[in-house]
C-alpha cells in the first residue's frame, strides 16, 4: 500500500465515512469519524484530492478542509452535483 492520494468523504448528519486510496487505486483506509472527529483527522493528512458528496453541507466542509491547508496546486476539492458519478 502507497501514500493517501485521494480520499472520498461520505458526510452525514453525526457520522462520516473515510475512503481512502493511493494512486494505484489500493484502499489505505476506511474510516468512520464523528463529526467532532472530522478536523482533528485532516489535520494530519497531507495534501490529496479530497472528493464531497454533493449536498447542503459540502461547501461548509470544503471551506474547512481549504483552511487546514488541504489544498495545494496539485490537489483540490472536487464536488460533484448530485447523483453524479465519477470516473477514475
């Protein structure tokens, strides 16, 4: 198993999902966080692309995400619209 390139995160009311890949698409991690967990978490993940469900919280989420310093040139915070599906 590789590096942390790519993480999915199921957000929800109280408990969130981690899903985390390297670049060969391997599972890292699985994870389930509660909301006061969510920060403390990222703040020790480095930099990857972070993907958001699409819903009213996302961009609450992102927002926090960016302010941890999450985000670099080759990262970022993809959220998709809803009931979109993507590709690798």
């Amino acid at each position: 198993m590789g590096d942390i390139t790519t993480i999915g995160l199921d957000l929800a009311k109280s408990v969130f999902q981690v899903h985390a890949v390297d670049e060969m698409g391997s599972v890292v991690m699985r994870k389930r966080l509660r909301r006061s967990q969510v920060l403390a978490f990222f703040a020790e993940i480095p930099p990857c692309l972070i993907g958001l469900e699409a819903c009213a919280t996302a961009h609450h989420w992102a927002r926090e995400l960016i302010a941890l310093g999450l985000v670099s040139a080759t990262s970022g915070i993809a959220v998709p619209k809803k009931g979109a599906v993507l590709k690798p």
